[in-house]
C-alpha cells in the first residue's frame, strides 16, 4: 500500500517538476536574449573630440537619418554639426557663428535646415548644406527678449516655434524669416518661461509648455498653429511640464513632468490619463514609438532612457529601462525614428527607436504556452475584461486621424495574451493590414487563426461531454460555430483588401437574434473567453470599419439593428462603444468632403445614444453626396471645438447639424441646432450652428438676431470659447457702421432724388436718399450683406464687400431725351402720386416706358432690372434752391456714375421720314441739344433707343459705345478720337479743350444759360458762384475757370463780340466753332541755324531778362487776366473810309497789320500793343532745354517770325489793358525780324473795364 501510495505521488510530481524545468528553461532564454538585445538598443556610441574646453552641452539636435548632430556649448555661441565615424565625430563644415550663447536647436524633417535660438532671444535660421552664413535673422523688434528656451519645427519644414523665457511663443515663417503668430497664449501680466513647444504630426495644432501654472492654473496650452486661436487649456495640478510629445494620430499629446510622472491628455475627451510615475526626476524628453504603443521617457537626473508600454497604464514599471550614469541630455531626430543620449563626457549613442522597442518587447512580451493556457483556464472573467479593453483601445486608435494629411500608420492595441484569443488575432490582422503590412495580416489569419481553430473544436468536444444531457437542446451550437467561422473569414478579407467581400461575411452575423440565441447557452463564455456582448462588439466594429473603407455610411432605417440595441439596458455600454466608433468615423468623412456619409455616421450614432428622440429624418436621407464639398467651414477646427461640449447627443446634433449646413439641408439643420439650445440653452456652439443654419435658409433677419444673441451681455455660456467663438465674427452693428459709411459714401456721387421702379409700397414714386436707406434696411438683401460679413475679419475686405453691395441695391439708371415742350411730367406733380399713375399723354408715357425699361434690363450677372431711375423732368425741384444748385454742378458725376444711361431718340418729323438720311443718330435732334453732349460723353454705358423704344440698329449690346456700327457713326459726326469718345476722362488733354469748346459750340439749349451749365462736368471745374446768374456771366465764369484751371491760352482766340464778363473772352460760345491757331513746329536745325544768326544781327539786346518765372503766372480770376505775352507797340491809322472799319497796325519789327473792328471806342487815345499770346505753350519746352537767358528770348523770337494770330490790346490807365475785338482774326504773316528795339516780353495785366 505503502510502495502504491509513493508511486502515486511520483506520477502526481512529474508533470510539476516537467513545467519548473520549463520555466527554468524559459528564464535562461529570456537572460540570453537580454544581452543579445541590450547591445541592440544601446545603438552606436561615439564622442566628439576637442571640446573639452567649450563646456558642457547645452543643447543638440539629431538629424534625419541619425548620422549628424548639431551641439551647442554653454561657453560657446557657435552650433557646430559633427557625424560620427565609428567612436569618433567629426565636424561637417565650418561652425555657425548665432553671436550668442545658443540655448535650444531644432532641425527639420528634410534635413535640409537648422534653427538655433540664443541667450539674446534672436532665432536664425541655417541652411546646414550651406551654412558658412546664415541664411537670415527674422527682423522684429517685438519678438522675445529674454533666452530662447525651445524650438521646433513643423513636419513640412515651412514654420518654427520658439519659446523664451519672457513666457512668449512666436510662430516664425521658414522661407520669408518673418514672424506669422504670436505672441501666443494668455497675455497677463505673469511672465512664466516656456519650457516645450510642439508641433502636432500634421502642423495644424501647436502644444505649449510652461515650467509652472498660471492664474488658471495651466501649465500646458494647445493653440492653433495657424491662426494663433487657443483651442484648449490642460490643467495639471499645478504640476510643472518639462517636455511633450504627440501621438502619430495627433489626438494624444503625451507630458512629462517634474515630478517624474508622464501622462497622456486625450484631445477628444479633454481628460488626462497617467501613463507612468518613477522616480522624482524631470522627464526631459518623451518620444512615442511609431505604432503608437510604446512611449519612451529619458531623465537627465534619473540617468535612464525608459521604455512604457501603453498597453500596462498607469504603471510604475517601465518595459525596460536603460541605465548610464552619464545621461545629461537627450533629443530626437525629426522624424522620431532615432534618438540620442549622451553626458557630461562629450560622449553620445544614437539609438534607433524601433530597436529599442523591439527588443523591449521582444524581451518581455513574449508569452510561453503554459502561461496562456493556465490564464486561460483560471481567469476567464479577467479574459474578458482585457479583451473589451483591447478592442476599445483599437477602435479609437486604429487608423488614419483627420489631422494626419499624409496618411499616418494606424494603430491597434493588443489585448494581453493576444496570441490564443480569436479576437485580438483578428484585432491584430486588422491593425497589421491597416498598417500596410500585408504580409505579416495574412500570416495571422493563415497560422495563428487556423491554430486557434483547430484549438477551439478540442474544446467544443470538451463541452459536449460536459454538457451532454442538454446538448441537443443547444442550437446555438451551430450557430456559435457559424458566427465564429464568417468573422474569422471576413478578417481574412480585410486582410487581403476584399472590403466587400468582408461585409458579405459580416452581413449574416449582424442580427441581434443570433447573440440573444447563444447567450442563452452558457458554455459560450467559457469556450469564447468572453461573452456574446463582446462577439457582437467586434461584429460591428469591423463591419464600421469595412463600410468606412468602402466608402459607405451605415444604413439606419434600413436594418433592425439600432432598434434592437435600444430595447435592452444590458446593451448600454456597447452602444457607447459603437456610437464612439461610429462618430470616429463621422469625423473622419466629414474632413474627407463627403459630408452626406458623414452625416449618415453621425446618425448612426445619435440612434445608437438611445436618449434622444426625433433624430432619425427619412425626409433628409437622399440626395446628399451632390452637394458634399460646399463647406467653407474650417472642419477639423470645428470638429475638435464641438469635442469640448457635453453631453454627446449635443455633440453629435452640432457635428452633423455642421454636415447638413454643407449640403445645403439647412432646414435640418437648424432643427439640430434648435434642439441643442433647448437641451442646454448656454450652449455657445448652438447659437452658432442655429446662425449659421439660418443663413443657409436665407432667413437673415432671424440669422442678424441670432447674432445678436451670441454677443448679447445678456446671453451666458458655458466653456471658455466663448471669446474665441466671438472672435470669430463681427459684431452685428460694427458692420453696419461700415455699411453707413458705404451708403454715404454712394449718396455724394449718385442723384439726391431717384424714383424707385421695383415692386413694392413705394413703386413709382420719387425717393430722396433717407427713403431709399430706410428701404435698403428693410429689405432681405441688408441682412443677407450684414450676415455675410459678420465672418469678414479684415477691415479692408469688409468695406470692399460692403461697397459691392451697397453698389449693387442702389445702383441707378439715368434717362437721356429731348424736351417736348412744357408739359414734361415736373417734379411736384409726380410728388403727388407714382410714375405708373400719370394721366396718358407722350411726354408721361415716354417716362413710364423708361421706367419699365430699367425693369427689364438685362444684369451682368443674368438677373434683370434695376431698382432706381432717374429723369431730369420730374427728379429735380427748381423751386428748392439748396438742391438745385448742387444738381445742376453734380449732373456730369451722376451720369458717370450710373450702371447705364438708356438714350431716347427725339421724333423725326414727319417730311423727313422718307430720308433715310434724317433717322441716322448723327442727324438726330438729340445730337444738337447742350445737354446732351455730356449725356453722351460722360456714362460708361449707353444704350441708344427710337421713339418706338426699340434699340437702335436693332443692336443687342449692353454698351453701345462697344458698338462699331454706332460708335464709328458717332466719330464721324464729332471728329474726335475714339478713345475720348468711349473713355472720356475731363482730365485728359483728349480731347482738347478747344476741341470741347467747338463740339458746344453748335449746340442749343432753351434756356442759354444752360450751354454754360452743361459744360461743367465736361471740363471737370467747379463753378461755387450764383448758378441763377445771366448766361453771358456764366459763360464767363466758366471760360475763366478754363483758362485758369487748364492753362487753354486757346480759349482767347476767338473773333467777334467780347463779353460784359470780361473783354478778353467772348459774348457767344458759336465763335469757337471757327478753327483755332496752332502755332508753325520750327525744326531744330532750322531754329539753332536763326538763333545764332539773331545773336549775331542783335548782340547788344539789353531785354534779355530772366523770362521763365512767366511760365507759371498765367492766372485768371475775379475778371482779371495776367497774360505772359510778347508784345509789340504799334501805331494804329485807319484805311480810307471806303473800307469802313479796316485799319492798319504798323511797327518796326512787324511792318503794317491790316484788321477790322467794329469797336465804338476805337481806335483809344493811349497805347496798343500787337500780341503774341502763345509762349505760354512754348515757354515750358524752351526753358527746360535752355538755361541761357539772351537765347530763351532769341527762341521766342525764331517762333514770333513764322507767322502768328495776334491779339490786339489798348492801355486804359496804371498798367492796366483791355482787349479790343475784331471782326476778323489779326494773322502776322510769316517775316524776318529787322529790328528787336520794340519787341518785349512781359506779363501783361488785363483787367475788366
């Protein structure tokens, strides 16, 4: 018995000591592959040679590729950049000189740049293949002040970072070297140093550290590093934050901090997670391993470099650490695949990061059998809880962000003892192929899924003995079996990328009524290592998942799933889980453009909430995708600030009320952001949403009023961006301030009375400037303008956009015509009623069919019609002086300033019909009138119509001026250049002001006064006397204002009556139909030949005074003409009288001048001068060419002796001349000078009699 029981106890031990042996075993192999490993990850070490006396390091960067380094010496201001060559480096090209100790470097992802900041708070910029002189300094005298702390350069290499110890971070521009943002962050009186700055992998956020809290007791912000808006600011109990770092995705930004400690702050939640805490040193440097599951930590003090698994968090055990007792700085390369480490000895090992991590987990990450099967076997509950755990982590992480433009690798996170259960194989299969690597998927599903299968019948056969009297009353078997083998088969789908393939597989096992059937069988917990909630989880994850990578969004009303979930309370958590995934993938559609997609997500995942009804919209559910890229919206920014508002239903309603505003189903979406405010009323982003959807239903008043509210000192919200939300738009009534001013700018160049032909209350009637802003203000258009550019930031753009607007309502129409007689429609009259309701008779008809002509006129932009018209009979009252006066000096400006000025024809009486001839335009009773001929210079469109309102030559043009057929017609009739004629500008010297002068002079009006008046605006003066003055003395005054204004010496050359304004002009605008003088060009030759042979006949002329201050004294004002001149005395006889009034002039230089005049008071009893008025067109040209006094005289006199047309002055008394008209020109022909004794230039002073 004895013997039996010792043998029985023998066989009971061998199986223990057969596994302490394989343990043991286990252990000596974990022991060798240590040092083989330890040797991997302690990379390459070398040391810099020579250095000894520069002192410590104070700061170094590692380049792309971890084969160059760039240091900088605390004693030294230079940044040298040295590459190892086995134990030693060397120095690659000359140091860059920062002229100041230099505190912080960053290079850039390509390797091409270096950056270095200095105790002097300058940050220069290098090129580190051409780097004898630095490439530039950004230059600006509001950048940091104190020592440059951190650098860093975004992935694309176009912006750095930098943070100082004043507590400022400016955002620099690599290729310009100028400053783009900052200062960033709170702007108080604290100054707390900066110690991290980061980049997010994409560029577009940008993390600032600070060495200790401040007011709000944030030591970590995240701005965006594109407009400077701070998005978010991470409390962290006022711990102080030594270095950063982001996840690949760039939802996670990792910190280490003072204490020892590192964490991870989830961008989505806005919560903190502990990743590890060790020994009280500062963590200075964090990196995170490219598949996102490892992060190492290093610290100076600590002297270690330590290797975190995310997978074990919050832990206090790192996966591995690396010891050296000389660690005092450390750094990674750009691209975050090496890193460097090295002391006070000058000595530095660059390590590769996967390296590190391989080994790490190589070490101690790999299971032995034994253990997976006994954890197995003794802890299913626990199985099941870190498989749940696992696949949460996987969905959130597992693939591309929305922030990552260039497609980062995803990542999924294994559940421990991933190799033995059939969840995470697939879990890791899904990862691997999502991280492109094909491969390495097929072999999980093709080897350790097979495994687990054939692994898994053993314990189907297990569970059938065990439960062999129920067995048959267990369908679910065949089932479970069925749900096992399709997701099994659509992992292997994904895998190979047969997405729709995998969603066949996945199709069958979605209904609900499968878990409900194995749930019931309880040997599916054991068998699975979790229960049915969880197959379903992993079910729909992947089915997401395939949908997402087909490019598919789910189908709610379509299935039963949704409905399903929502009738059970046990299903709470995985709906949570679901509608998070299903969010995920909202957001990620919505950055992609398809917004239809994303906002069948975002439905998904309302519906998966459960809490909310009257979400589901069947009305809605098509016609999506046409419209998805019509967002202007900044997505990812909005996206992230929504993450921020709680509860999720909110969160969910302003995401896809966002989707729904893009393609344009504004109703929606203002029904989602209603729902939001009255699900929580202090909700800052709802306002908005409702704003926005507003404006996208074209309900602008209500959408003003929203904005109203959202600056409203009445209105409180909840978060702090608020003012940032603010900020965002301008205030309602700044904006209108910028349209008054627009208005008001419109109003002085545009008539003061227009009549208003749209429909409407005030349709036909005559609206002064107040009417017709009241009317802008009331109409849709107004808030369409004030809501459009509530978003407009610049001032600039905004005035420019107000302006366009405020052109486009007001812009007017003015009517050109002929008067027919004295019953034209008057102002009073139309006063007292509408344009439409006017008694018929041809001069009302005529302005009623203008009037619907500006209604039917074609837009620029395909519309038609105008709103507002304009009529010199009935939009002006003569009674009103104070108007009247600025009318008649404004008419010219408003008919350059009209959008179009439509032409009506005068009637073709009825003899001359038959002529063809007579209904040209050139013949046209319009072409004779005064104030036509502005009417027709003036506008820059014109459209010319026949008394039938047809368009003349039947053309279709808007402009006829871009006719040639009426154009050429027109040019011929004026003989003016063509240019004038289309573009006419008063400033120009085409035409000339004789030329304007003659085409006036043909022309008629009925009141004469009136050809002075509708010459105003064609020689661009101002006329500030009495308008009501005689028309002689308004001609005057404007010839006056010509002469005076334009230096036209040509306005005086005329024949005929002088004017009571003054003796110098003429009585009648007819006489300038004559043709003016030009004086005879002298070559050159010819006049340098004449004026050396007058120096030589005249070499003692005592009149050689300085004659070109004369070039400016042409003056004419108040009737008083000072007139440079060359005058010649003359003695003056009369003829016989058989010649009536014909007498001659006679002098020594000139010979006899014969001339007619029917002057009473000639001849005059003192002296009359013969002269020569046109070197006021000569002077300027001879007087920049010569500086010699005698020949600037002997040139004029070279012109006096090819002929000229002279005027004749008499001398009345104290210097003072008046001239004396003639019937006929006074023309000097053309002679040679004898004398020169007579001959004077001067300044000769004419005044009114």
């Amino acid at each position: 018995m004895l013997h039996s029981l010792v043998a029985f106890f023998l066989l009971l031990a061998i199986p223990f000591y057969f596994f302490w042996f394989a343990g043991k075993i286990t252990q000596f192999l974990r022991w060798t592959q240590t040092l083989i490993t330890d040797s991997e990850a302690s990379g390459n070490t070398f040391k810099l040679p020579q250095v000894d006396e520069r002192g410590p390091v104070s700061s170094l960067a590692l380049l792309p590729g971890g084969e160059r380094l760039a240091v900088a010496f605390k004693t030294d201001t230079k940044v040298y950049i040295w590459k190892k060559t086995g134990t030693d480096g060397i120095t690659v090209g000359p140091p860059l000189e920062h002229r100041a100790v230099v505190t912080a470097i960053a290079a850039s992802r390509d390797g091409k740049w270096v950056v270095s900041g200095g105790k002097d708070g300058r940050v220069v910029f290098w090129d580190v293949e051409k780097a004898q002189e630095p490439l530039g300094t950004p230059a600006d005298p509001e950048g940091h002040t104190k020592e440059i702390t951190f650098l860093d350069i975004a992935s694309d290499s176009s912006r750095v970072a930098s943070g100082s110890n004043d507590g400022l971070v400016f955002v620099w521009c690599m290729k310009e070297m100028k400053r783009l943002l900052g200062p960033l962050g709170p702007q108080n009186s604290l100054t707390i140093p900066i110690s991290s700055v980061k980049f997010s992998p994409r560029g577009g956020r940008l993390a600032v550290a600070y060495f200790h809290a401040g007011q709000d007791g944030c030591t970590v912000r995240i701005c965006n590093a594109r407009s400077g808006d701070q998005l978010v600011s991470i409390p962290t109990e006022n711990q102080s934050i030594w270095s950063l770092a982001w996840s690949l995705d760039g939802h996670h930004l990792f910190t280490g901090g003072f204490r020892g400690s590192t964490r991870v702050f989830d961008i989505s939640t806005q919560r903190f997670s502990l990743v590890a805490n060790t020994q009280p040193t500062p963590v200075t440097l964090l990196c995170v391993s490219n598949d996102g599951r490892y992060v190492i930590s290093a610290s100076a003090e600590g002297c270690t470099l330590d290797v975190w698994d995310m997978r074990d968090i919050p832990t206090s055990n790192p996966l591995r650490s690396l010891r050296r007792c000389d660690v005092s700085t450390s750094a990674v390369s750009p691209d975050d695949n090496y890193f460097v480490y090295g002391g006070e000895d000058h000595s530095f090992s660059i390590c590769a990061v996967s390296a590190v991590v391989d080994a790490s987990c190589h070490v101690h990450r790999q299971p032995n059998f034994f253990e997976s099967f006994f954890s197995f076997i003794r802890r299913p509950a626990q199985f099941m809880d870190q498989a749940r755990n696992g696949i949460k982590e996987a969905q959130t992480t597992s693939s591309n962000t929305t922030e990552d433009q260039h497609g980062s690798k995803c990542k999924a996170t294994e559940c421990p003892d991933n190799r033995f259960t059939m969840l995470s194989c697939i879990m890791d299969g899904v990862a691997l192929r999502q991280q492109a690597r094909l491969w390495e998927a097929t072999a999980v599903f093709e080897h350790h899924v097979k495994g687990f299968v054939e692994w898994d019948e053993s314990i189907i056969e297990y569970c059938e003995r065990e439960y062999k009297p129920n067995i048959h009353d267990a369908p679910p078997m065949n089932l479970l079996m069925k749900a096992q083998n399709h997701l099994l088969s659509a992992g292997h789908c994904i895998a190979r990328d047969t997405y729709r393939k995998a969603l066949d597989r996945l199709e069958p096992i979605s209904n609900l009524d499968l878990f409900h059937q194995i749930s019931e069988w309880r040997g599916s917990r054991l068998m699975l290592d979790w229960d049915p909630d969880g197959l379903m989880l992993v079910i729909h994850s992947l089915r997401y998942q395939t949908l997402f990578a087909l490019g598919l969004a789910p189908r709610v009303k379509d299935g039963r799933f949704v409905e399903q979930l929502d009738l059970s309370e046990e299903m709470e958590a995985i709906r949570e889980q679901l509608s998070l995934l299903s969010e995920m993938f909202g957001d990620r559609t919505m950055c992609l453009g398809e917004c239809g997609k994303a906002i069948d997500w975002y439905t998904e995942a309302l519906a998966l909430v459960g809490r909310y009804s009257g979400i589901l919209s069947p009305e809605t559910s098509g016609g999506r995708d046409a419209l998805a890229d019509v967002t202007t919206e900044p997505m990812e920014d909005r996206l992230t600030a929504f993450s921020q508002c709680r509860p999720r239903v909110s969160r969910l309603l302003l995401k896809r009320s966002m989707g729904e505003v893009a393609i344009g189903q504004c109703d929606d979406a203002l029904r989602d952001a209603e729902a939001v405010i009255q699900r929580d009323p202090a909700c800052a982003w709802g306002h908005e949403r409702r704003y926005i959807a507003l404006v996208g239903s074209k309900k602008y008043r209500q959408a003003v009023s929203s904005l109203n509210e959202i600056f409203s000192n009445n209105t409180t919200f909840d978060g702090s961006d608020v003012s940032s939300l603010r900020n965002r738009y301008t205030l309602p009534s700044q904006t209108v301030e910028i349209i008054d001013e627009q208005i008001n700018a419109f109003f002085e160049v545009s008539p003061f009375v227009l009549i208003n032909v749209q429909n409407g209350p005030s349709r036909g009637r005559l609206c002064d400037g107040k009417e017709r802003r009241n009317l802008f203000k009331d109409d849709e258009s107004y808030y369409q303008l004030v809501t459009s550019m509530s978003q407009v930031r610049d001032k600039r753009q905004a005035e420019r956009q107000a302006k366009d607007a405020v052109e486009d309502y007001f812009s007017y129409v003015m009517f050109s015509h002929t008067w027919e007689g004295d019953d034209e429609p008057s102002f009073d009259l139309v006063s007292e009623t509408t344009v439409y309701d006017l008694s018929s008779s041809p001069q009302n008809d005529k302005l009623k069919q203008f009037c619907t002509t500006v209604c039917e006129l074609p837009r620029p932009d395909g519309s038609k019609g105008y709103r507002w018209s304009w009529s010199d009979t009935c939009c002006i009252d003569k009674k009103n002086m104070e108007l009247f006066k600025p009318s008649i000096r404004s008419m010219y400006r408003w008919y350059r300033n009209s959008v179009v000025t439509l032409v009506l024809l005068a009637r073709v009486p009825e003899k001359d019909r038959g002529d063809s001839s007579k209904l040209k335009l050139t013949h046209n009773r319009w072409m004779t009138r005064a104030w036509t001929l502005q009417e027709l210079l003036a506008p820059k469109v014109i459209r010319f119509y026949d008394r039938e309102w047809h368009l003349y030559l039947g053309d279709r043009r808007f402009n006829h001026k871009e006719s040639p057929e009426i154009i050429q017609e027109l040019e011929r009739a004026l003989v003016i250049p063509l240019g004038a004629l289309v573009n006419f500008d008063p400033g120009s010297d085409e035409p000339s002001v004789r030329t304007r002068l003659r085409l006036a002079s043909t022309r008629t009006a009925k009141y004469r006064v009136d050809i002075a008046y509708s010459l105003i605006g064609i020689f661009g003066i101002e006329l500030e006397d009495d308008i009501a003055r005689d028309a002689e003395d308004a001609l005057g005054l404007l010839l006056q204002k010509i002469v005076d204004g334009k230096r036209a010496i040509s306005v005086l050359d005329w024949t005929g009556e002088p004017s009571r304004f003054n003796n110098s002009l003429p009585a009648h605008i007819s006489v300038y139909s004559q043709d003016p003088f030009k004086p005879k060009h002298v070559a050159k030759g010819a006049m340098d030949s004449r004026v050396s042979e007058l120096r030589t006949m005249f070499p003692n002329w005592q009149h050689s005074s300085d004659i070109s201050f004369l070039d400016s004294q042409l003056h004419f004002s108040n009737g008083r003409l000072a007139l440079p001149c060359i005058t010649i005395p003359v003695i003056i006889t009369k003829l016989d009288s058989t010649q009536g009034n014909t007498y001659v002039a006679n002098s020594a230089a000139l010979g006899n001048v014969v001339f007619e005049t029917t002057s009473t008071s000639f001849p005059p009893q003192g002296r009359v001068l013969l002269v020569y008025p046109w070197i006021c067109d000569l002077l300027p040209k001879i007087c920049r060419h010569e500086k010699d006094k005698h020949m600037q005289a002997l040139k004029l006199f070279v012109h006096l002796e090819q002929g000229f047309r002279a005027l004749l002055f008499a001398e009345q008394s104290n210097q003072r001349y008046r001239r004396v008209a003639t019937d006929n020109a006074i023309f000097v022909s053309e002679r040679k000078l004898t004398s020169v004794e007579d001959i004077h230039i001067e300044l000769l002073q004419v005044w009114e009699k």
